[in-house]
C-alpha cells in the first residue's frame, strides 16, 4: 500500500452543465498538476437547478452527460481516478438518480454509487427541500479500489448515518468519501464535527469535496471542502466556500495503524434494546 496524493475540489456549480464542464476541467487540471492522482469533486458537480421543469430538461442519461465525458476524458488524459462526486444522471424509467461515479486512468468507469439517504427537511431558516420529489435513492453500499486503497463512497446527507461507513469500513474501505452540497446553515452547524467523527470511528481517511457560495438557483452552500486523516486531524482544507483545489498525502498504512491502537471495528457486538418491545434492526450493517 504506497503513499499517494488526493484532491478535493470545491465548486460553485451553476444552471449550465456545460459550463460547469469547463469548470471541472480547469480545476482538475489544476489537481493533476500538483500530484493528486485521486481527484474528487462535490454533489451535484453537473448543475444545481432548484426549478423542477428546468432540472428534468436539464439532465441527460449517463451515455449523454456532458459532465460524464468530460470526466472519462480527462481521467484518460492524466491517468488519474476520478471521482464525479455527484451528477443527476436521467435513468431509463424516467427518474433521476443523484450519482456517483468513478473513472480509472484508462477512462473506464470503475464503480457507481446512487445516494441512498434522500435530504428531506426543514430548517428552522425558512428552508425546506424534498429530495426525494426529484431523485430515486440507491439501494446498495459502494467499496471500490484504487490505488491499493480501498475506498467507501456516500454523499451529503449521507453523513449523518454513521452504519453507512461503518458497513463499508467492516467491508475493507480504509478511504471514505462526502462529496456534498451542505447548506451553509447545517455546514456551520455539523460539517466538520460529522467528517472527522466519520474518520475516528472507522480508522478511515475522509475525503469531502464540497460546493460553496451562492449559487445561480438561489441557494447557498457552506464550501469548507476537507481531507481528514484516521486520527480524526484535518490535514487539508478550503477554509472558505470560494472554487478551490485543496491536496492531502494519503497513506493507507496509517489508517490500519489507527485500527491496531483502537481496534473497535474487530471489538464491536451485536445487541439487543431492552424497555422497547422490539429489536431494532440496525439497517446498513453488515451481516
């Protein structure tokens, strides 16, 4: 397992997949220029479009994403992975799927991952969004490899369920991902606190991508995108919500170090809720 470097990259997408393709073009470059050859960017890298009759005309499927090709080109062209944190991708039955996907520096696509927990909330500033309404959720956990690391992907939202990770840690993943589109209101709150609880309690790397700013649709996002090692120490981050590359050292003999001192993946047991009638089923943990 060697040392390599990994990129996060911080957007401000807009309307326009297309424009938001030469953004992601220029950024990645810009990661590949200082040594990252695993490059990851936010949710919904392809176009945030609050409007629903815009976003449905708007979102292609995966064989005529604008953002996808781009995305298989340049992992080819620099032999590097590359992680579209999120896009909408239009599914065969119509729905859209907020999607994940991996490139090999060969251009291949090497995994995908479609978010499974949808952000439907309301928040105490007026704020109120129903992903569910656009986007069908996944179903299936991702571990994938690269790098001779292994690497657990999820996005947003999916922060806040801890079993995602640690079904994926239990599965080998020693590098975990967050692309995200935090609000700026529950980024200030919860980002930080959430990845590197993330990181403590696998032993894992996280890598979180993240948009940033005001965007085109009116919403605003917190930026703050971050590396964070096994110990739970931020080792990278934007600390700002301006487009940025930020870059981090990741070592996956650090994160079976981190294991070895505190070994609760291999100390962990089942058990039973006493007081409530019934044994909850913890959903995502592995069997």
């Amino acid at each position: 397992m060697g040392v390599f470097k990994a990129a996060a990259i911080q957007m401000r997408s807009g309307e326009s997949p297309e424009r938001n393709a030469v953004d992601l073009e220029r950024l990645v470059r810009e990661a590949a220029g200082q040594g990252a050859t695993y490059i990851q960017t936010p949710e919904m890298t392809g176009a945030l479009i609050r409007d629903r009759q815009a976003r449905a005309a708007s979102f292609m499927s995966e064989d005529k994403d604008v953002v996808v090709a781009t995305a298989r080109r340049l992992a080819e062209e620099l032999g590097v992975f590359l992680h579209i944190g999120s896009t909408a991708i239009a599914r065969a039955d119509g729905k859209l799927a907020n999607r994940a996907l991996l490139f090999g520096p060969d251009g291949a696509t090497l995994a995908t991952y479609d978010k499974i927990h949808m952000f439907d909330v309301d928040l105490d500033n007026g704020e109120s969004w129903r992903e569910s309404s656009a986007y069908e959720p996944g179903t299936e956990a991702v571990v994938a490899e690269i790098e001779g690391a292994k690497l657990g992907f999820a996005i947003c939202y999916d922060l806040r369920f801890p079993q995602l990770f640690r079904a994926e840690a239990l599965a080998g993943a020693d590098l975990l991902s967050v692309p995200a589109a935090f609000t700026r209101q529950t980024g200030e709150a919860h980002w930080h606190v959430l990845l590197r609880a993330r990181a403590i309690e696998n032993g894992a790397y996280v890598v979180a991508a993240a948009q940033g700013g005001l965007h085109e649709d009116g919403r605003e996002t917190y930026g703050h995108s971050l590396v964070v090692d096994p110990w739970g120490r931020i080792i990278a981050e934007a600390a700002h919500d301006e487009p940025a590359v930020i870059v981090a050292e990741i070592d996956p003999a650090q994160s079976l170090a981190a294991r070895k001192k505190i070994p609760n993946l291999k100390n962990a047991r089942d058990f039973a809720v006493n007081g409530s009638g019934e044994v909850p089923r913890l959903r995502g943990a592995a069997s």
